[in-house]
C-alpha cells in the first residue's frame, strides 16, 4: 500500500508538471502494469547466429532453476527467428528451432517464472520494414500456434526487439500489424509488448505509437549513458565509445533524475506503466564494483516509479552469473536488491 501510495504521489507531480500555468490536468485512467517485476534477460542464448554463440553457451534447465532461486520474477528470452525460417510464404519456421525454443519457455514457467519471449535481430525487418511484415507476421503466427493454451498471466510475447534504422515511429504500426493479427487470431488477451524506434531508448516513449488494445505494454531500454554503459565495444564501430568513461558525473547523475520523472510523466499521461526490458554495462572494460555501483543506482532511482526491469544479462557478455565459476558475481544481485548468495 505504501509503494502505491508513493507511486500515485510522483505521478501527481509529474502530471502536475505537464499541464500549462493555472490549468489542471487529470491523470490518464492507470491501466494494470505488466508485473515483471525483477527479472533477467537470457542474452547470447537464442538470439545469436546459433545458439549459445558470441561466447554463450547453450540454455539448461539448471539455470532457470538457479535463476528462480536467486529470487528473480521473469525471464526474459531473446530469439532469432529470421534465419531459422522461409522468407517466402507460408514461412515455415525449422521445427527444430520451434521445438528447442519451446523447450526453453517450458523450463522456464516450470520454475514459476515469468516468460518474455521476443523476436530479437529479424535483421531485415529493420532494413525495408513494411515489404517484410508479412514474413515477420508468418512466423508470428506458428509462434502463436505453438504456445496455444500456455497461460496467459505467465507467458507474454514481444513482437519485435529494438526498432532501428529504417523502423521506426512512422511504419512502427503498420510493419507489426500482421504479426499483432496473428497474435490476437489465437490469444485475443495475450499480454503483448511493444518497444519504440532508436533502439527503444527512452527518448522513444515521448512518441510511441500503440494499438487501442488494453493487453498492449509498452517498453524500454536503457544502456545511459551509452557512453559509459558501451565503452570499447566493438560492435558498436565506428563509433566505439572510448574506454576510460566514469559514472556517475554530476550531469550522469541529473540526467538519470530527468529520466525517471520522463517514465513518471509517461505513466502519467498515457495510463500505461512501461517495463525497463534491458539494462546493463558492458564488462570488459568496466570492473565489477563498478557495474555494480551504476546497477544500484539505476535500480534505486527507478524504483519510486514501480516499473519492472530486466538486466541484461544472465551469462557472458554484460553477465550476472560466471559460468566458469558456477556463481553469481559478487554484489551483483544485491544490486538489484536480492539477497546474495553466500
């Protein structure tokens, strides 16, 4: 009741910031927020080329087991589906890849964790959005079909990982429209999860087109500064942020402050409370006190807000648990407010 109470609070003053001098401005009608609660993304899993690539390994039973344990609510499940499926109709996807990926959702829910389960790095969708939506929406639809009758208050779809480059706000909508149809054909109330263009920054909710759909959850990422948070990641060339980068600065600190009273303010305006889906730093320049430092302080400053988050990542790259080691980097889930593991 207090957290309610605090949140209903910052959103009055958020709100009270929107509306012009001497007029009042009513809150948008505050629909019920997806409870993702504290939850971890299973990156370098799915979501490479094949998986467990980019220096992951293979998914295991015994890491949503560990993961539960830990006392995470939701997991977060990236998935590449372009390569494993026909970009001619009907777009049958491997049943291999389908069966493996059922597998590791099955895992998951027998844990009693939450399921996000994404199409993440449809490399062609962001390139010429609206000619491949009906091939996006084809595998939609066998996604769909094959997680007929999974529960609903458990398992959640998110259509589509970080728009970019050609997809953005003005086909946003019209590019997920087949695949939002196929999803609906057989899960009319389905928890479905839509993020924004540039990446789904934060700056993206200022514009986020959605569908008139109650069972429509907006989210988005945040890696800020992106020049801390990527320093010296090579994947980002030609623009690697250089390695050296501190956190917080002073303006770290303030623009941190805009930030969550940008998500309050959203809340606010829209009704809709959105989900941070991914957040980290990357760990090879940046020691572990210090990416434990900037996920505490990420985590306290939004925690007023009551928004879910969701870490990037389990293992390897950005990781919350060593693999070699067989345990959870020290301070890391303190820093999101779990207990640590002794």
């Amino acid at each position: 009741m207090m957290k309610a109470l605090a949140l209903a609070s910052a959103l009055a003053v958020a709100t009270s910031s929107l509306a012009a001098p001497g007029q009042a401005q009513a809150p948008a009608p505050l629909a019920k927020p997806l409870p993702v609660g504290t939850c971890i993304n299973m990156g370098n899993t799915l979501e490479p080329q094949t998986e467990g690539a980019w220096g992951g390994a293979p998914a295991r039973k015994a890491d949503f087991e560990r993961i539960k344990a830990a006392g995470f609510d939701t997991v977060r499940i990236p998935v590449r589906w372009h390569n494993k499926s026909s970009d001619k109709p009907p777009y049958t996807v491997d049943p291999k890849w389908m069966a493996r990926v059922q597998q590791i959702v099955d895992w998951a829910l027998a844990e009693d964790l939450n399921v996000i389960l994404n199409s993440h790095h449809f490399d062609p969708i962001h390139d010429d959005p609206l000619a491949v939506a009906a091939w996006h929406g084809g595998v939609w639809k066998q996604i769909a079909a094959r997680f007929a009758g999974y529960p609903e208050d458990t398992l959640w779809f998110e259509l589509e990982n970080e728009p970019h480059k050609n997809f953005d706000h003005t086909n946003l909508l019209e590019t997920l429209a087949p695949s939002l149809k196929e999803v609906r054909a057989l899960h009319p109330t389905r928890a479905v999860i839509i993020g924004g263009e540039n990446w789904s920054g934060i700056k993206s909710l200022e514009t986020l087109p959605l569908p008139e759909d109650p069972n429509i959850h907006p989210t988005f990422h945040y890696y800020d500064p992106f020049t801390y948070t990527h320093q010296g990641a090579e994947w980002t060339a030609p623009d690697i942020p250089p390695v050296g980068r501190a956190f917080p600065t002073t303006e770290d600190a303030a623009q941190l402050a805009k930030d969550v009273l940008a998500v309050q303010a959203y809340v606010a305006r829209t009704g809709k409370t959105p989900f941070m889906g991914e957040v980290g730093a990357f760990d090879r320049h940046i020691a572990l006190e210090d990416r434990v430092k900037y996920h505490r302080m990420i985590t306290d400053a939004f925690a007023p807000t009551g928004i879910g988050v969701c870490v990037w990542a389990y293992t390897n790259t950005f990781p919350f648990y060593d693999n070699d080691k067989r345990q959870w980097l020290p301070g890391m889930l303190g820093s999101l407010g779990l207990k640590e593991e002794k």
